[in-house]
C-alpha cells in the first residue's frame, strides 16, 4: 500500500524552464510534508518542506504547493539547471503521532544544458 | 546543525554472516531513529523504528528476527542483518528526527553486497 505517490518516474526539462514535481498521498492524517534530492548511495538532501496549515511555502528557486483537499502537492524549480539533475522523493509525516517520515516512490529529474 | 553519522558506508560479506550497521546521533539526543532500505532505482522504503530503552517497532512484512535493532543509548541505533542472504543486498539508512528546521536528520547510508 503506497500512501504517497510519485506518478512520473521521470521528466526531462530544459536549462532556464521550469520543473514540476508532483506527488499525490492517500493519508489523511500527513500534516508535514517534505522534498528531497538524492543522488546514488547518498543520503537524501533535504530541499522544502510545508506544514499543513500553509498551501504554499517558497524558498529561493524552490517553491512547494499543497493542496490538501486532492492530497497533492508539487515542487517547482525555476530556472532549472543541469546540477538540479538528480532523483526528487516527497515524503510526509503525521506529526506528533508516530513521526514516521513515508516516502514516494520518486522521480528522475533531467536538466538539458 | 543536527548529524547523524552512520557505518559502514559500504560493506561486502557472504551469504549466512551477519552485519551490523550503526547510526550515531553526534550532536542531539534521537530517542527515536527510523530505519530503510533502498533497492536499486525504486523508493525508500521504512522497515521499523527504534525507540531508546524499548522495542524496535517493525513495518508490515519486515521480518524482526533477521533485521534486529537495537537503540541502546541516545545516541546510537543499531541494525544488524541476520543470516545475510543475496536478496538482503540493499541500501540501508537511518534517520532520526531532529529539533531542526528541517525536521529529519539522514545518516550517509550503507550499501550492503552479500556475495
């Protein structure tokens, strides 16, 4: 049972244009929702994260949107660049409940020069 | 900012061995630390959570008695592989919650090879 979802394995984008990821969770009871970047046998860099009672969260080139009544939420990066090339998981939590952090499945994310 | 130091990062052994695997808060308490594993190109899967001073609380299908965790301090979380098999060749790392902005502080993980 995946309670979070990353329905493009991969998107492929052009230096300079936008990227957006999406994610798509089943669980009512996520309230904190995180981005991160990994490369190969490293451990996940975090990139944003948003709490729940915001829709919105900006942090420099990236920006995370939630919509919490279709359970989704997306990370735009703009502009792309080739060194934002690299797998992006989104991952939520409960909260105080069991603090767990569930990921999503995951997408490639390609920059061309 | 928080750290979580984890050990081995990389480590080859044969089938029926056993391997253990610690992650070490350097900078905060982790009275709590979660465990995954990452098989190649597909997500990080959660396989239990260790809790300071009590039992390691499995995810469905996680199979306790070969995936033994122990959190014997604040600051260290062990998991060590039982039995090692092929199939148990994965990526494992650790993560404990942190105080920090960002929530969840990542070990560097350890890739396991059982040959």
């Amino acid at each position: 049972d995946q309670q979070v979802k990353q329905n493009s394995p991969s998107l492929s984008v052009q230096e300079g244009r936008i990227s957006i990821l999406n994610c798509d969770y089943t669980n009512s009871m996520f309230d904190y929702f995180l981005w991160y970047k990994k490369y190969p046998a490293e451990g996940p860099t975090f990139l944003i994260s948003i709490s729940s009672i915001k829709d919105k969260n900006e942090d420099g080139r990236f920006t995370v949107f939630l919509n919490k009544s279709a359970k989704h939420l997306s990370l735009h990066i703009v502009p792309s660049q080739p060194g934002d090339s690299a797998v992006y998981f989104c991952a939520a939590s409960d909260g105080g409940a069991t603090n767990k952090l569930i990921f999503g499945t995951g997408t490639l994310l390609a920059v061309q020069p | 900012g928080a750290v979580v130091s984890q050990h081995p990062s990389r480590v080859i052994c044969k089938s029926g061995t056993s391997v253990k695997i610690e992650c070490r808060s350097l900078d905060f308490q982790a009275t709590t630390m979660f465990w995954y594993r990452q098989f190649p190109k597909q997500s990080l899967m959660l396989m239990a959570t260790s809790n300071e001073g009590s039992k390691a609380t499995y995810e469905q299908g996680v199979e306790k008695d070969k995936f033994l965790i122990n959190h014997a301090s604040l600051t260290l979380s062990t998991l060590t592989v039982t039995s090692a098999h092929p199939e148990d060749s994965s990526f494992y790392i650790c993560s404990a919650p942190d105080s920090s902005n960002y929530g969840y502080t990542f070990g560097s993980g350890t890739r396991l090879t059982v040959v």
